[in-house]
C-alpha cells in the first residue's frame, strides 16, 4: 500500500485541518492569552506547528502502514480501521500532550499549566483523530471502489473484444476456403485421403464450435484438436511443414484457455515461408515446471500480415481474463517461442 504520509488525499485533510487545530489546540491549553499576546501566539503556533508535522510525517510513514499494513480484506477492514485509530491517536496525543509540557518548561508568557486544560486537549485530540480517520478512509474506499470499477469495465470489454475475435478465428472464411479448395482437389486425385481429410475438417469444425461452453479445457483435448488441424495443414502444405511434440503423459490432464495451440499454430503458418526448401517446424514441448512451449523457426515473410500479434494478443487477454499467470514471449531472430501456464 502506498505510504500514508503520501496519499494525496491524506495530504489534503492535513493541510485543511492543521492549521484549524493548532489554533484549537492553542486556546484550550493556554487560554484567551493565545489570542492577545504576540509573543504567545507567535512562540506557541510555531511549536505547536512543528509538533503537528511530527505527528504528520510519523503517523504517515510509520504508524498506519504498519498497523493497516496492505489493502485490508472485508472482513478485515473494521478491525484494521480500528488499530490504525488507536494508534494515530496514541501517536497523536502524545504529540500534542507534550506540547503543553514544553509551554511549562520554556515558560511560555500567559501560559498557566492546568491539569485539566490537558485533559481537554486530549479529549480534542481523540476526536479530530476519529473525524480524519473517518474522513480518509472513507475517501481512500470510495477511490479504491472507483479504480476496481474501471478495472472491472475495461476487463469487461477486453473479454468482449477477445470473444468477438475468437468467433472471428471460428469462422476464418480464408481458412474453409483454402480447406475446400484442398478437399475438391482431393476428391478426384484421391477419394479416400479426401474422405479422411473431410472427417478431420468436421472434427475441427465441431470443436471450434464448442470452444466456448468452457474457460479452460484439458490439454489433451486440445491436442487431439491440434492433431486434426495440423492434418489439414499436412494435406495442403505436404513436407513443408512439420508438428513435433514432446508432451509428458502426467500433464496432459492440466488445462489452458481452449484454442490456444491453434492460435498459435494458425500465427506460425500465417507468419512464415512455408516451402519445401523451407520447411517450418512447429514443436510442442511440455517442461517439469507445468509450462507448455510453443515454438517455430523463423522464416518471415517479406511482406507481414497487417494482422500480425491479433492472435498473441487474444491469447495475453485470455489468460489475464482468467487471472492466471501471462504467457512468455520470445524471438531471438532465429526461433518464435510461447511458453503457456498450464493449471
């Protein structure tokens, strides 16, 4: 949490109420005096001045965030707003309480010590702690609640944006066009490859359609997608591009937001050359640490898709969506690397 003595809020009730209180303060230690001796109230304003930013800078910068420590939880916050009360209240009379023994000490003129003008001031104290308290917390809250409410809204339409793109991603018409052109193809040089790459096209197709009844999926799903996606692209691109994968047995049951791997498969083959001579690799690889890398070797096209990082971008808000650790992204000129958390 940020510290007290700098909150913005907090500087401004200090501002507006110190200089109302040391004159209180003044008047009920010392008396109508305050008021007609120069002396007096020049000697003991500047005191009580000092004293006032003591307490200020200590209740700040020490106090409150030691004793509220960070953002309180619900049912934390009414014990958390009550320690931190006790304790500014304690720091603050003390303060103030000392005031009145250093008017004795220095003799201060017109000052005549009365136990019971102290106890005054320490009433006075007690309760302009409670108004400050009162008053701060319920504007730091009303901040808070505002900023959580924008953070809500703009996550809101970042998951409206990511829906709207993923059904973009559904229903790629260059994607059926492509698959289409290849069946036709198919059918009159080889009736049953086309009738195997049919049964795949519709195992995508009906995936694709489901994808949204869940947030997150089981990795092995997503795998048995990718294996008829990646057939389609065999059948088109032939030799010139190849899936690997590495996948550890025990961690196919973790999950991750569906359609991933065929996002970032469909932004490896989107992005690069893919030619015999040129072959592109995707790999697949699972590590101890419950990460799954998605990685490609380099090969970019000279003129890039004006669409580039659409897909990536749709992956980053999926995963903040669903408040669960960001994905890696690296490219080091010869390899395009992802690294997703699996859960």
């Amino acid at each position: 949490m940020k510290s007290l003595a700098n909150s913005r809020y907090f500087i401004l009730l200090q501002v507006a109420i110190i200089p109302l209180c040391c004159g209180l303060l003044n008047w009920i230690l010392i008396g109508t005096v305050y008021w007609q001796n120069w002396r007096t109230f020049g000697l003991a304003s500047s005191i009580i001045v000092i004293l006032s930013i003591s307490n200020f800078m200590v209740n700040g910068s020490i106090v409150v965030p030691r004793l509220r420590g960070n953002n309180p939880e619900p049912a934390q916050y009414l014990t958390k707003t009550i320690r931190q009360y006790i304790g500014t209240a304690t720091c603050s009379c003390l303060h103030f309480s000392l005031a009145y023994f250093i008017y004795q000490w220095i003799d201060l003129p017109g000052f005549v010590p009365d136990p019971l003008r102290l106890m005054f001031c320490v009433l006075f104290t007690l309760l302009t702690d409670a108004v400050v308290t009162v008053s701060y917390e319920n504007i730091y809250n009303f901040g808070a609640w505002q900023q959580s409410r924008q953070e809500v809204e703009t996550l809101s339409k970042a998951q409206l944006q990511a829906q709207l793109d993923a059904l973009r991603q559904q229903v790629n018409p260059h994607f059926l066009f492509n698959s289409l052109n290849t069946l036709t193809t198919l059918i009159g040089e080889d009736p049953q490859k086309a009738e195997t790459f049919c049964y795949e096209l519709s195992s995508v197709y009906r995936y694709l359609l489901r994808s949204n009844e869940a947030a997150l999926v089981p990795l092995t799903n997503e795998l048995e997608f990718i294996n008829s996606y990646y057939h389609l692209l065999k059948t088109r691109h032939g030799d010139a591009v190849t899936l690997v994968t590495h996948i550890q047995p025990g961690l196919k049951a973790l999950h991750l937001p569906p359609l991933t791997l065929q996002l970032l498969l469909e932004n490896a083959v989107k992005h690069n050359v893919i030619l015999p001579e040129q072959p592109l690799t995707i790999t697949l690889r699972t590590t101890e640490q419950q990460r799954l890398t998605v990685s490609n070797n380099l090969q970019r096209k000279p003129h890039r898709d004006m669409s580039n990082g659409v897909g990536l971008s749709n992956i980053l808000i999926k995963y903040q969506t669903l408040n669960l650790p960001a994905p890696v992204i690296e490219d080091d000129g010869r390899e395009f690397r992802v690294t997703l958390p699996l859960v």
